[in-house]
C-alpha cells in the first residue's frame, strides 16, 4: 500500500488535500473551519506529505482566525502568508461572542489585536477573494479603520455583529473597500451582513447580490438607512432584507429615488412597514418578488400597483401577510384595490384573518399564473382566483378556509392543470374540472367520514382525468376498499400509487393482483395495467387491515412492478 501511494505524483496528490480540506470546509456552514490543524494532522504522516503541504501555496490561502480558540492567532497569520505566497486569500476572522474591552486593548486602542491583525493583513487586501468577520461592533470597526485600500478581487463579503444586546450599536457600517476602475475591474460581489446595514465606497458598484438581517439593529434603524445603504450598491440583482416584525423604520419625508435598474430577485421579510422603502425604488426588470411578515398599510396599494406597471417582467410573486402579530397591535384592514399582475406565472399567497377580508373586497387576478400555491385564504377567494388563472398548471393548496362560494357559481374548467396537491383543502375540489389531470396528492386528517370521497369522486368523474400519479393520505377519515377500487377502475393510465393511512384491507390488494397465467388470455384484464410503482402505507397494524400474505401475494403476482409497504410513523418498534 505504501508502494502505491509513492507512486502517486506530487501534482495529484496536492489536489486530493485540496478536496480534502475544501470537503471539511463545505461541511462547516459558519465558514469558520480552522484548516491548518487539518494540513498539520496530515503532514505528520510521512516526509513526503509533509513536503508537498509546506510547498503548495494554494493549501494556505484560507487564512481562518479563531481568535477565541487560541492566543497565538497573529503568530498563525503571519505563517500562513509566508506559506501562501502570492495566491488569492479567504479571510475569515472569528472574535469571542462576548467583548471585554480590556482583553484585547493591551495599552490602548491602537494596540489592540484587531489593529494588529490588521496591520498583519492589509498589505495583501490586493489579494483578498473572500472576507468573513464575526465580531464585537468596536473590534470590526478598529480593523476595517486600518484596512482602506483596493480589493480588485473581492467576490464575497460576511459580516456578522455579536454580543449586541447591551446597546450603543451603530445602525451603519462604512465598508472601505475599493474597486479601482469601476464594476467591470474585477468579479461581482456577494455581500452578507447582520445586525448593521452596509454603506460602501467604490466597491459598491460592484455588489450584486445583498443579504441583509436588521432584525437586532434595534429601534434606531430609520428607512433613511435603508435608501443610503441601497443607494451605494446601484447595480444590485439579488436583494433580500429580514427584519423583525415589531421593528418599524418609519416614512421619509422627502423620499429619494433609488434606481435598481438591474434587480431581478426582491425579498423583504418580517419589515413591519416596507411601504415606505418599497416606494422609493425603481424596478424595471423585476422578475422575482417575495413580500412577506407585515402590516398591510393602505400605501401598499399604490407600491403594488406601481410594481404592476412598470415591471412587466415580473414572473414570480409570493405574498404573506403578517406573521406574530399580537391581536392589540393588529391594524385596521385597509381598503383598496388589488392591481393586476397581467405577467406572473408563479404565484403564492399565504394569507391570515387581517388579510382575507381584502381579499374578500377585491379579486386578485394573475391570467397569466401557470403554478398556485394558496395558503390559508377563504373557499370564495380561492374560487375567484382560479376563475381568472384558467392557464394554470400546478396548484397547491394548503388548509383552505371551508365556507362558501357564490350560490349558483360555475364550475371552472382548468383545461392545462397537470398537477393538484392539497393538503386539508377538498371543498375546491367540488368546483374544478381538470380534464389534463396528471398527478393528484391529497394529504387529509381532519375526522370527517364523507366529504373528502364525496368531492374525489365528483372531480375523477367530471374530469375523466389521466392520472399518472396518485397519492392518498388519510389520518383520521375513513377511505375504504369501495372508494379506492372505485378511483383506480377510472384510471387506467396511472403509472405511481401511494395509499397510506386509510381502512384499506387486503380486497384492494387481491382487486390489484394479476390473475394467474392459466386464466390470463391475450390481454389480461389487470385492474392499472400501466403501474410501475405502488406504495401501500399501513397505520394500524394491530387491526390488521393489510396483511403480510395479501401483500406477498400481490408482489408475486405483478413481479415488473416496484412494490413497497411503508408503515411510517406507526411503524412497530420490532420493525423500525
């Protein structure tokens, strides 16, 4: 074995450490894996390894600092340097999560470690393709102070505050990183921050994509701050800002146009009032927007219809009303019109009882919506939707609210619908008529012992569908053998079958058998000639309903289908 490891050229053997180390690295989702014990450990194996790790530069170019792990990080940088020579750098620096202004000031602020990591580094920002910081406010504030310089190669930036619940944290941090020659000099840059907003130099114009977590910035956080922080990042593709839900950042009284000329992807999450910055900005090539945690202020009404206009490229939509809203701080329901979203394929709404009566007031109509995930919206909205939306593909719909559509109400006709997915959301089902059918999943729980079936037949027989797939999962409604015999017998084309949770018994297993060759003629009668796969799922095994010999005999006689029997979570503990 030794033989053959020699034999392997120093070249391929430098790669494998590499994979190697970059494996551990990917593994560790924080980015704070310190490498170097991992080139250490491998270099004790024999004077050849240890050879080719001193000597590969590429090996030593991620230069991570834990400063709390151990008292010797500035010994550390220094000898990753000397070892990574003129390679490109990842830097990431990890400080204690609680600060001590005197555990790292020695004899005043110009001595203490950030100014000295600092002062080790900043001659090889030129060098520089990732930093990372995890720290105190006034340790990243004391070594960005001494790192202003040109990071032509810059492509990643993370930066995340700790030990900020005692106050006094700025709400801004200035990035002085440069970019000589503007944003086609050097690789675009991804950008993460949390707990402070970024406010750049030159490096700016070259930031497109943005994550940004204010949700402990605190009460001093102003919509000022977010238009300042966007104004410095013009070329932006990718945004999304997180907050949290009692945080308000209030409005502007002389709002400044902030053109995002090239963002395609807005995410604003858990901003209590988003109103306010959402206006200012200036889409024109839109194609994602994901809106959701916030109070629905009548100003959203005209940001809506504003995105509407002017974003004709807008393809995807996710909107959720607010999330952890306690009952006292509820505002009024505002009333106003939904604009029309004429482009949107891919739409999904997750509404509660402060948004539904808005919908209930003004239909919201997407033509062009292809996919439809509504979650939580009233029976009438849900059917007035799919009037609009009758080029639909997929629809997924998620505990729809059981009340009433208008008395006399058409059934709507889904001429391309290939896919429904309900969960806990049948009465739709009584409204729809989908002649492409293809897959059907229905996950149910609620005890009710008629409806669910009721509303199943009714949407097979309307539709004479081609399903290819099917999935039924009861927990606590009855579906016996009549109902599933009845369902399968209409679907010749089904290829997938699950069933789980259900009264079935071994009649639906011997109405699936194939009969034995001697009775078989030219074309055997088989109840799903065209399966290709079938899960029977089991809740209750103590009742007994499938047993392991109507199993047995079902696989043995249709062997070309993949057959399993999945007892989930009611598994027996012998068989688990």
């Amino acid at each position: 074995m030794t033989d053959i490891i020699n034999r392997i050229p120093t070249e391929t053997l430098a790669q494998i450490f590499q994979v190697f180390q970059l494996n551990k690295d990917q593994k560790h989702t924080d980015g704070f894996l310190d490498s170097t014990q991992i080139l250490f450990r491998l270099s004790l194996v024999c004077r050849r390894w240890r050879e080719i790790i001193q000597g590969c530069p590429t090996l030593w170019s991620a230069i991570c600092l834990d400063v709390g792990s151990t008292g010797k990080v500035e010994q550390q940088a220094t000898y990753q340097l000397e070892r990574a020579g003129d390679t490109l750098l990842s830097l990431a620096i990890a400080f204690p999560y609680y600060y001590n202004e005197e555990r790292w000031t020695g004899e005043g602020p110009a001595q203490a470690l950030p100014v000295r990591l600092a002062n080790i580094l900043r001659d090889t920002m030129f060098r520089w393709k990732s930093f990372r910081m995890h720290a105190h406010p006034t340790e990243i504030q004391l070594f960005l102070d001494k790192c202003i310089g040109p990071t032509p190669y810059l492509s990643e930036i993370v930066i995340k505050l700790r030990d900020i619940e005692f106050g006094g944290v700025p709400r801004t941090l200035f990035i002085p990183f440069q970019r000589p020659g503007g944003v086609e000099s050097g690789p675009p840059v991804t950008a993460r921050f949390r707990s402070i907003l970024p406010m750049y130099s030159s490096l700016g114009t070259s930031v497109t994509e943005l994550r940004v977590d204010i949700g402990s910035v605190g009460p001093g956080l102003r919509t000022v701050d977010l238009i300042t922080m966007l104004l410095s990042c013009p070329n932006l593709v990718d945004f999304l800002v997180s907050g949290d839900p009692k945080l308000m950042t209030g409005d502007i009284p002389d709002p400044v146009p902030v053109p995002l000329l090239h963002l395609t992807d807005l995410h604003v999450i858990n901003i209590r009032d988003p109103e306010h910055f959402l206006g200012a900005l200036r889409l024109k090539v839109l194609q994602s927007l994901y809106i959701s945690g916030h109070h629905w202020d009548p100003a959203m009404q005209d940001v809506l219809q504003r995105i509407s206009q002017t974003c004709i490229s807008l393809t995807n939509l996710f909107i959720s009303s607010a999330t952890h809203v306690e009952p006292r701080d509820a505002p009024s329901i505002p009333t106003w019109e939904w604009p029309a979203f004429p482009s949107v394929t891919h739409f999904e709404l997750q509404a509660d009882d402060l948004l539904n009566p808005t919908l209930q007031r003004s239909a919201l109509s997407l033509p062009q919506a292809q996919a439809c995930t509504l979650n939580w919206v009233p029976l009438d909205v849900a059917y007035h939707f799919l009037s609009s939306s009758t080029q639909l593909r997929s629809l997924s719909l998620y505990w729809v609210k059981a009340d009433a559509v208008p008395q006399g109400a058409p059934i709507i006709t889904l001429p391309d619908l290939l896919s429904i997915k309900a969960e806990e959301s049948l009465q739709l089902f009584s409204h729809i008529t989908a002649p492409s059918l293809s897959e059907l999943v229905i996950e149910f729980s609620r005890n009710i012992f008629t409806l669910p079936m009721v509303v199943i037949r009714g949407l097979i027989a309307r539709s004479n569908p081609p399903l290819r797939k099917l999935r039924l999962s009861w927990k606590g409604a009855s579906l016996t053998d009549e109902d599933i015999i009845w369902c399968l017998q209409r679907l010749p084309l089904l290829e997938e079958l699950e069933i789980a949770g259900t009264e079935m018994s071994d009649a639906t297993l011997r109405a699936l058998e194939a009969p034995p060759p001697s009775e078989q003629g030219v074309a055997p009668d088989i109840l799903l000639p065209r399966l290709r796969s079938g899960t029977i799922g089991q809740r209750q095994m103590c009742n007994e309903h499938v047993t392991a010999q109507g199993f047995t005999a079902l696989v043995t006689s249709r062997p070309t289908v993949n057959w399993s029997l999945d007892f989930g979570t009611d598994k027996p503990w012998y068989l688990r």
